[in-house]
C-alpha cells in the first residue's frame, strides 16, 4: 500500500523525536467524518512522542489537522498516538 502524503508528513516529523525510530508505525483508519492516522511506536518512545504536558502531540496534531482540506465534502483529518504505557 503506497504511503501518502500525511502519512509521509507525519513520518517526516516523528521520526526526529525517537530513539527507535524502526518500531514506527503508522495506520490509517477512515470512519464517516475522519480520516484517522493512529501512530504507534515503541514503549519507551511514547514519552518523547507526547511530550511535557503533551505540547509536543499538540503540535504535531496543528501541523497534520492543519493539512486538511477545505471542500465542504472532505473528511476531517485527525491524529491519534496509541499510549502503550497504561
């Protein structure tokens, strides 16, 4: 399945932030009003990816939600980060 440009954008600004960045995955869901984009990486990377108070997952969300389009007729865009440390 060939990546697109979200998942490459979002590829391209997480990668950066990991320690393991081999253990990135990244799964594309679409439901009737989103297109999901749920990121998994490894167990000890989840910190790093959230961030102090969760600053970093908000910017990375305002950078890809931002990405959307604006056609009336277009899914939104959302990003989710699977937290394996609970």
């Amino acid at each position: 399945m060939a990546e697109t440009d979200i998942e490459s954008l979002i590829r391209s600004l997480v990668i950066p932030l990991l320690k393991q960045p081999q253990a990135l995955s990244i799964t594309q869901k679409d439901d009737g009003r989103y297109h999901r984009y749920i990121i998994d990486v490894a167990p000890n990377d989840v910190g790093r990816l959230i961030g102090r108070q969760g600053h970093v997952a908000a910017a990375l969300r305002t950078i890809v939600e931002s990405t959307q389009s604006r056609r009336a007729n277009s899914k939104r865009v959302r990003l989710l980060i699977n937290d394996h440390r609970h």
